[in-house]
C-alpha cells in the first residue's frame, strides 16, 4: 500500500470485507488514526458507502471520519483512532455483575442511538463494539449497515456469531435483527454461552433456529430472552426498546464501568500488536522497522526493562546493515571513478596514435626496448617505429614490388615497414606472380607522447600509399614489375 505524504507508521490491524486496517501517524496535524485500504473495486465502492454513512452520524456512536481519498479502483478512508478495546478482547472472567451490566447497557445506547438515526447496523459482532476506556461503547465498521428506507436489501451478512435467524433464511434484515445480535453479545458478556457453540458455526445456528439461544439467557433477564426470539416478532423492535426492558429492572439502574481493566486489557492488546509486527520485521531482515516498532513497546511498557535487550539487539543489527551499505556506496563510487580514469586514459592513448600515424611518426614508450622490439632498417629511417611483416623464404631470384617498386627481398624473411597500407607483389625468377595481397600495419597502442610529437614531421613521399580496398580498384592501379 502506498501510503500520501502525511501518514506513516502504520502498524497492520487486521482485514475485512472493504479491505486492510492499519493503525497509523499522520503528521500534520500530529495524531493517531485508523486507516481502511480498499484491496479491489468491491471494496473501494462499500467504503465510498461507508464514508457516506459516517458523513450522516457526526456526533454519533461511530468514529469520527478525517478524510477520504478515492480513485477508480482503491479508497483510504481516515477515521479517528479511539482508545479502547473492541468486546472481543475483553477478558469477561474478570467482571463483576455491574461490569457487565455497564457494558451491555453502553452496548444498547449505542445502537439504540444508531436505530433512531434509521440506520441498521447488520454486523454487531464483538470486533465492532469497542468499550472505551473512560465510558461508553462506540461502533464501528459500516461496511454493511444500510437505511431500511433506502436501500431495500442489504449489502451483505456480518459474522456467523451475531446473524439473525431471518438473515441467514434470506427474509431481510432489519432493527429486530440488530436485536438478535445484541442478545448474542449479551450472552458472551455475561459468559452463558456453552463451549462447544462458541467455535461451531453450525451448532451456532441450529440453537439459533431452534430457540435454544434464548434458553441460555434466562438467568440474564427476560428482555435479553425476548431479543434471542427465533422469531423477529416476538423481539423487541428496536435497541431502544430492549433498553428500556432492562432499566425497569431495579437491578440493572446501578452499573459498573471496568475502566482500569478495560486499560489493562488495552495496553496487552498493543504490545501483542506490536511484538508481532516487530517480530515480522525481524523474519525478513527489516532491522530498522523491528527497531522502531520494538522502541514503541519500550515507551509504552510499564516495565521496559525487559523489553530492552531485544531493543539494543535490533539496534545493533540495523547498524551493521547501515554500515554495510555505507561501504557499498563507497565502493561503487570509487570503482566509477577507476572505470572514468581508464577511460580517460584510454582515450589519450587513443588520441596520441592517431596524432602520429597523420603526421608520420609514431613516439614509443621507451626509445631503449623500441630499438630491441622494432630495428630500424636503415640510417634514414633511424629514430622511426618500423613493424615487421614475415614474408618467409621465397625461390632464388626472387622478386619483391612494394606499391608498384622494386625491393629487395631480405635475407631472414622480414620486411620492416612504416605503419601504413600497401600493396605487396612477390614473383619468381620468370615473372609468375607469387603473391598479390594489400597489407594494413597498425603500430602499437601503449604509445607515449615525446615533446616533439606536437612539431609537424616530414613526410616520405618517395613512396605512394594504396587506399584501395577491393580487387577491382586495385585493377586499375598501375604496377611496374621491374
């Protein structure tokens, strides 16, 4: 996910029907909020619904929404971080009676709001109601809520745990059945739900149907009974109206709110959250990232020592990897800089051939190994850089033209030459063309300027070059045979 300017650190929080949930930092203005990243078309258009119905609640029992960002394809929406812990995450055992009722009464007021604004929800799972930690219980996650007066189907069904009997038959949904899924919270509050419904889904649905839901939650109260009805007319009709039921008891009009246990539960849900993202840093060698992740652990532990050694651990590692990249770019720095200097001197070199092959005189490197490697044949030509061209034994009285004149053959075979092209003839003693072959000698590269190759030499014009480079431009080139 590619993230705008003004957000980072976002910590992954878990996947839905819309797409990804991220928890995250967006500078300016300097806050926490909670992302919702569309993965595909379908999700982009449920969260353009979302937006909307968010837009139409403000002030309501749902976060507040930042901002929303739309292309064809993918949607961000922004929404306020609230600082609580979902129902899901609350460890029930732990309550007391007035806890749970505070919770299941917080639970109704805030669907109770939703319903009179004419929305139902359709997805009242324990991942959607978030207790937070001061008081009250906000809902979240839209993605299938809809208004009864405007859309008549709705999106989609929410979780196997909290559909209404009518919903799963395919009759429709409705604030009833809002209802329902209240009476299923209700029984995971107060912890009345047999253990082996809790992980079946089937079993779930055939005490759903049958009734037998409502069993369980006689020692609740009869209101909750009435709201488990398999029947959405037999329930009350709306959240209000359970509310009501509830508060006409005397029992249930002095409730508990478990803050500190609401925090405690809150402060072990982030540092699970954090570990296991600074864990998954740490499988694909994100030192930096396991680093940052672990550093918040520390800040928000009450007992960051413990925490520590891992911390000096990532610490160090990121430092070797920032430290091996540092040498890498050295390295590739200064073997561009070598490649550019051999190139530049590739070059000069390159440059000072040609300037002495145009002016007739090649400089060589050291006078003293040129007068061992490449003798000069000749006083005239002393001082010159000759190369040798093998020509072999040849018949008695035979005869050597060099661009159409005479030569004489030499004794051990080679012939020292200027570098230059020429056209080379050997016939035999009656005149039978023995060899007819144009020859290109190239001096050596390695060659270093003397202080006199900048001055212009003369050339030798006793002898005619052959610039042609084919047999029928060489027909026409006149040969004297002696």
């Amino acid at each position: 996910m590619k993230l705008p300017a003004d957000i980072s650190r976002a910590l992954p929080l878990g996947s839905g029907g819309e797409g990804d949930v991220f928890r995250a930092w967006q500078n300016p203005p300097g806050r926490t909020v909670l992302l919702k990243y569309s993965r595909d078309a379908e999700g982009a258009r449920r969260l353009r619904r979302e937006a909307k119905l968010l837009s139409s609640l403000a002030g309501g029992p749902v976060p507040s929404l930042l901002s929303f960002r739309d292309d064809s394809r993918h949607a961000l929406l922004v929404l306020e971080w609230l600082e609580g812990v979902a129902l899901g995450n609350v460890p029930v055992a732990e309550l007391s009676l007035a806890q749970r009722q505070g919770l299941f009464l917080a639970t109704c007021r805030a669907v109770a709001r939703l319903h009179e604004a004419g929305l139902v929800h359709g997805d009242l799972s324990r991942a959607n109601l978030m207790a937070q930690l001061s008081s009250g219980v906000e809902v979240v996650d839209l993605g299938v809520a809809f208004r009864p007066d405007e859309e008549s189907t709705p999106p989609g069904l929410g979780a196997w745990e909290a559909v209404a009997p009518e919903a799963l038959r395919g009759d429709g949904v409705s604030a009833a059945s809002d209802v329902f899924a209240l009476g299923c919270q209700a029984l995971f509050l107060f912890d009345a739900v047999p253990e082996s419904l809790r992980t079946s889904r089937s079993l779930w649905n055939e005490a759903a149907f049958s009734g037998e839901l409502a069993h369980f939650a006689e020692p609740i109260h009869p209101a909750v009974v009435a709201a488990l009805a398999p029947d959405p007319k037999n329930r009350p009709a709306n959240a209000s109206l359970l509310l009501d039921a509830l508060l006409e008891d005397a029992s249930w009009r002095r409730p508990g709110w478990p803050g500190e246990l609401l925090a405690k539960a809150c402060a072990g849900h982030e540092d699970h959250l954090l570990e296991n993202e600074a864990k998954r840093c740490a499988q694909v060698r994100d030192w930096n990232g396991a680093w940052c992740w672990q550093k918040e652990r520390v800040e928000a532990s009450e007992t960051p020592e413990t925490l520590l050694p891992l911390l000096s651990e990532y610490a160090r590692r990121k430092a070797s990897v920032a430290t091996i990249r540092r040498w890498r770019v050295v390295a590739g720095v200064a073997l561009a800089c070598c490649a550019m200097a051999v190139g530049i001197f590739a070059w000069h070199r390159e440059v000072a051939f040609e300037q002495g092959i145009r002016t007739g005189t090649l400089h060589t490197f050291d006078e003293s190994v040129d007068s061992l490697l490449y003798p000069s044949s000749g006083s005239e030509a002393r001082g010159d850089a000759l190369l040798p061209l093998q020509l072999g034994p040849q018949p008695p009285n035979a005869r050597l033209w060099v661009d159409g004149q005479p030569e004489d053959l030499p004794g051990d075979g080679v012939l020292w030459m200027e570098p230059g092209a020429y056209h080379i003839e050997l016939r035999d003693a009656s005149g039978n063309l023995l060899r007819d072959s144009l020859v290109h000698l190239r001096g050596r590269r390695r060659r270093k300027l003397h202080p006199e190759a900048h001055r212009p030499q003369p050339l030798d014009t006793t002898r005619k070059s052959f610039p042609a480079t084919s047999h029928e431009e060489r027909a026409n080139v006149p040969q004297t045979l002696g």
